[in-house]
C-alpha cells in the first residue's frame, strides 16, 4: 500500500511483501505485530527509509508527523478498526495497519505563496505544482476537526478523512491479542511483550 506511493511505476505486490515477511520470520499468517519488523521489510522490500516513531502521535510528535505528510511522505499506522475501516478503540483487539498518504489542515487566512485554490471547492487549497512554497502553518494541538489524515486501511480501496486525534487515540490503546485469534488454533508472530510492545505507540514513517 505505501510502495505505490513511494514508486508509483513498481509497486511491489502485496504477495510478495508477505512472502518475504514470512521467510524472514515477521508474520506466519500476513499478521505484523511489530512495527519495527514493518520497517525492516520496508527498507528491504522498498528500498526506502524506515524511522519508527515511539510515543504517540500526539505531543512533541505531532508537528514531526505532519511535516512528513506535508513534505508528501507517507506513514504507517497501527491502530484498531471498526467495520467501516475509522479508527477505534478496543484494545488492540481489531489491531490492522493504515496508510496516510497526506493532510488536511484547517488554517486561518489565505495560505502563502506555492499554494492553489481547488476549482471546485472554494476554501481548499493545494501544494502547486513546482513551485517553493513555505510549509503551511499548522493547528494548535487540542483543537477538534483542524486536522485530518487522508488514509485508508491496508486492504481497502477507498482513501477516508480520519480525524487525527481518534487515530492517534486508536494507536495509544493497542496492548491486547485478539481473544478470537488466540483460540483459533492458528500460529501467529508476536513479539517479546506482546501487541504493547510491537505496535502501541508507534507509527511508522517511510521516506524515499
């Protein structure tokens, strides 16, 4: 999902990515419990920058995320999902990954230079094309609706606005396996100290 991104013309193909997570010993059945691992099989898969992200997207993180979506990269999120693919908390128990491939800021006053109005949706504005521009300025941590993520789970094909805070929320709540998946008899590849420690927390950034 994120290689298209990063190589629009050689997208490597999903069952290829999961062969070489399961040879390397990420996964046994597609599942990835440990960021860390995710980045590894990027950099390897990719050939892109890996940087694991630990403590939230929230706080000191928050501006760091947002540069990177701004700058065009794209980031990776655990986090918990409902049967609409939105973000939700339940413990880590509906734990899948997420893409973000940009950002919508809402910003006060005109945007500087480097930036287009969208033809059809006065009020929206646009990188343009080729041009410097100055990194927007962006919302005060705490405002509700300023900021949403362009993202989609891994699987789907439709990208969604998720609001920032529920995904940041969803990722901070991911400590628990699956009760469904414990008892279905099937192998699965966990980490030392469990989801908590493979995926709460954390994010990964991808950068050519």
């Amino acid at each position: 999902m994120a290689g298209t991104l990063l190589a629009p013309r050689s997208g490597t193909p999903l069952e290829r990515l999961v062969q070489m997570a399961m040879e390397r010993g990420y996964t046994a059945q597609g599942e990835m419990f440990s960021v860390t691992d995710m980045g590894r099989l990027a950099q390897e898969a990719l050939g892109c920058q890996a940087e694991v992200l630990y403590g939230g997207l929230g706080g000191p993180n928050r501006d760091h995320v947002l540069q990177h979506l701004v700058a065009g990269h794209p980031l990776l999120i655990p986090y918990d999902e409902d049967f609409n693919h939105e973000p939700c908390q339940r413990k880590g128990h509906k734990a899948h990954w997420a893409v973000s491939a940009g950002v919508l800021l809402g910003v006060q006053g005109m945007p500087s230079l480097g930036y287009e109005e969208d033809p059809e949706l006065p009020g929206l504005f646009h990188p343009a094309p080729g041009t410097s521009r100055q990194p927007p300025s962006l919302p005060e941590e705490g405002f509700p609706g300023a900021v949403y993520l362009l993202a989609k789970q891994g699987k789907s094909w439709h990208y969604q606005l998720w609001d920032y805070d529920q995904v940041r929320d969803s990722n901070l709540q991911l400590t628990d396996f699956s009760p469904s998946r414990a008892a279905d008899g099937r192998e699965y590849v966990v980490p030392v100290g469990g989801v908590r420690a493979g995926l709460c927390g954390q994010a990964l950034l991808l950068r050519p």
